[in-house]
C-alpha cells in the first residue's frame, strides 16, 4: 500500500465540517491522556480491519495527544492521529461501521491536519493508504500518491518478514 501526499498549504477549512456534525450532537475534540485505555480499547474492539491500537497509543502518550476524537452522546464514535510511526506523518484514523459516510472521517481529517499546518509542515504524509481508502483521501484533501513509497518506512515491520 502506497503512501499519499497532502499539501497543507491548500488545506480545506475544517470548521465548516465540525459545524455540520454539530448540528447533529457529534463533537470534535483533542483528545486527553486520561481516555487513553478507552481510546486503545475502542480502537481494538469496534474498529475491525487493521490493527491501529498500537499507532492510537504513542499518539496518546505525546503532550498534547497527537489525536482527535470524535464523539456523541459521550459516547466515541471514531478518532484520526498523526505523528505515530514517523514525524509528518497523518494516520491512523477510524470511524465505527455505524457511523460511516456521515461526514465524521473528513471532520477528523480535517482537523488533524490542520494541527499539522499550525505545526509549521507544508506537506503531510499518509502513511500506508489502501486502495479502499485513497480515494477517500483524494476526495477530501486532493492527496495524491507517492510514487514507488510501498512498501516505504513499514518494510521493518516484524510481521512483513523482510
Ligand atoms: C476511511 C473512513 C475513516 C472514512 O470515514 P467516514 O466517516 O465514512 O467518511 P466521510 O463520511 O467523512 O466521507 C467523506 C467523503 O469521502 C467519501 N468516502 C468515504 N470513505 C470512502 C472510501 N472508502 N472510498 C471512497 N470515498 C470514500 C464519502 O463518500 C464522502 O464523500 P462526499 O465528498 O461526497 O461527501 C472510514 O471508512 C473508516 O473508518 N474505515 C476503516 C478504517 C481505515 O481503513 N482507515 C484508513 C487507514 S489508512
């Protein structure tokens, strides 16, 4: 799976998503420390295809978390993390099966990379985007892939072998 690029200088405006959410009770929120079991939770049990538990727990154990929540009802519906694997680099990011394709994933999108704008980059990374997904990153913030980036910085993943 290649990695995209994202041009932070051309970012979208994210509050015009959150406002849309929050006309329907579903919150955006940087995430704090003490929810952090809760977060990792969530991420093992309601978020089925990959495994991000262990991305959302360094993004969790940085000051302030470099990670977003999203929530209705206090309850957590999805979250986005950046700065996990690599410096620069967007991911991962969720949002649970019932909640999909109501504007949640841009909202969370959005704002993490916005936060990585006012960090100072230019350009974001993400890192490992499926095919299922690039057209998701496309659509939202014109990410384009990089060229011959897979498998990239996750060849020395134990479980690839290589
Ligand atoms: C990817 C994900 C976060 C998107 O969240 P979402 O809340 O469903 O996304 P949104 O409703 O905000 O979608 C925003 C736009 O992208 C489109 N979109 C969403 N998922 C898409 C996909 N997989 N492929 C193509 N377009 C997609 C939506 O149709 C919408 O288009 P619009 O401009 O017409 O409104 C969610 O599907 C998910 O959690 N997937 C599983 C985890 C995963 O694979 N994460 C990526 C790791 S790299």
């Amino acid at each position: 799976m290649p990695d995209m690029l994202v041009k932070l200088y051309e970012l979208p405006e994210p509050y015009e998503a959150e406002r849309a959410l929050a006309a329907r009770g579903v919150y955006i929120k940087r995430a704090l420390a003490p929810d952090r079991s809760e977060i990792v939770r969530f991420a093992y049990t309601r978020i089925e295809e990959t495994q991000f538990a262990d991305e959302v727990s360094v993004a969790l154990a940085q000051t302030p978390a470099r990670c977003y929540i999203a929530e209705r009802e206090g309850r957590l519906i999805g979250f986005s993390c950046f700065e996990t694997t690599a410096p620069d680099f967007f991911g991962p990011i969720a949002v649970e099966p019932p909640e999909r394709g109501r504007g949640v994933g841009r909202a969370l999108l959005l704002r993490a990379l916005a936060t990585m704008r006012e960090m100072g980059y230019g350009y974001a990374i993400i890192g490992w985007a499926g095919e299922d997904v690039a057209a998701f990153y496309e659509r939202c913030v014109g990410a384009t892939r990089i060229p011959g980036s897979e498998p990239g910085i996750y060849a020395r993943l134990v479980r690839r072998g290589g």
